[in-house]
C-alpha cells in the first residue's frame, strides 16, 4: 500500500463510500459505548486509524481529551478536518498504515472496520505497539463472516458461502471477512492479549436495508439499543467482531 496509484485509488474512492448515515453512525456509537468499558475516554488520548470523513472522529472529540486521526486519503482528511474544524482538540496525518510513525505514545487505539481492507494484519498489529502507553487498549472490529444477514444472503442464493466477498467488498478493497477464530488468531499472533469480546451491529438484514427501515421510522433507538445487548447475548451472529485487547505484561 506504498505507491502513488494506491493513493490515486484512495482518493478516487472516497465518493463511493456510503458511511455518512444513520446506521453507521449507530455502529459508531455502539462502539465507542462498549470501548467505554475498558477506558475513561474523557481522560485518554486516541489514536484513530481511518478517520475517512470524521464521523468517529468528531464522537471522539466530544468525548475524549485528544485525538490523532490517520488515513490514506488526502480527500478524506479534508472532509474530516472541515467536520472538526472548531474541535481544538485533533490532529490529522496523511499516512498508510504500514508506513505511519509517530513519536507519542497513545491510551487507546482504534481499528473500527479497517483490518479487512489490510493485506497482512499480523504485521500491522505487530508496528503499533510502540504507539501503546503501558496499560492502553487496542480496539478492533470487523464485518462477521457468520452474520445472520450474511447467512441470509446464502439461503437466498446472493452468497455461495459466508467467507465470499460481494462484488462492493472487492470494490473497497476488502482482503477477507472475518470469522471470530482468524481474527483472533491475527491478534494473538500480533503480539497482543485479548481483553475483552464483543458482538457489534446484531441484524438479520443488509446495511442499505436497515438505512431503510431507520429512515422510514420503522424501527428507532429503542430496538437499536436492544440490538446492541444482543450483540453481546450472540457474538457468533452479530454483525460484526470487536475485540478488546492490550500488550502483554
């Protein structure tokens, strides 16, 4: 991920993301509620990669002490820096992952749906634990290989099976989907103990379709908090895998 068309990609794909909306923002929310848990982010300093157009960014702002955001597009760093343009409290680096040094140590640093776009993860997790001040979590969540809707998706013939990548995976640059033992596999032999395991986005249907029935007031905030709870009652099948994890001691 180090040459100029990779950046040229990047940018080119940044109006084909549809992350600004209703349900992503409740993905976020969910998240950062249950990172709550492991750290008082009111007091922490975050280290964020993928800040794409700062809607995780802009929640962390509000909630916590300092925020360093890195992403590989020049165009998204834009988008995010005119959303947080009064916060005082964030710092914005244009970087790939792989590549990004930084001479600062971190309370808390934040995958949230990025592993699956990176070609070897294990070397990644093992190049941010410089970033890691003693006792600071890494945060980790990806798309569920084993989600009821992708399950669905096979009994209704969209899917061969729950690991294929959609044609929109391919497209945004998705490696892989994630059942829980590989991504804790990836973390463990990254040099990294879990902490904490959390089912994320529990749903039977698509992402657009629940745009849909979000928008159509269909549903509201009461079944969508309901939803998280069950995320943590049935991680197998949640939507998404969020693990906690820490340096070993």
């Amino acid at each position: 991920m180090d040459s100029k068309k990779t950046a040229f990609d990047l940018n080119a794909l940044v109006n084909t993301y549809n992350i600004d909306n209703i349900y992503e923002q409740y993905k976020r929310f969910e998240f950062i509620k249950k990172i709550s848990t492991y750290v008082e982010l009111e007091n922490s300093s975050i280290l964020e990669f993928g800040s794409a157009s700062g809607q995780m960014t802009e929640i962390l702002a509000d909630r916590c002490m300092k925020v360093t955001a890195v992403d590989g597009s020049s165009e998204f760093i834009k988008i995010a820096q005119q959303r947080v343009i009064t916060k005082n409290n964030v710092t914005f680096h244009e970087a790939y992952f792989e590549d990004f040094k930084i001479d600062e140590k971190f309370d808390c640093l934040i995958f949230h749906h990025i592993m699956e776009h990176i070609s070897d993860p294990v070397s990644l997790i093992k190049k941010i634990t410089p970033f890691m001040k003693k006792g600071a979590i890494v945060a980790i969540s990806v798309p569920n290989s084993h989600a009821l809707s992708r399950q669905l998706a096979v009994k209704m013939g969209l899917l061969t099976d729950v690991y294929q990548l959609t044609e929109n995976d391919k497209h945004h640059g998705h490696y892989r989907v994630y059942d829980w033992s590989k991504m804790e596999e990836d973390i463990i032999k990254g040099g990294l103990s879990i902490i904490g395991r959390h089912g994320l986005s529990f749903k039977l249907f698509s992402d657009k379709q629940n745009i849909d029935i979000l928008n159509a007031n269909i549903i509201g905030e009461s079944q969508i908090y309901g939803l998280w709870k069950l995320a943590d009652d049935y991680p197998n099948i949640s939507g998404a895998i969020m693990i906690v994890a820490k340096n070993h001691e």
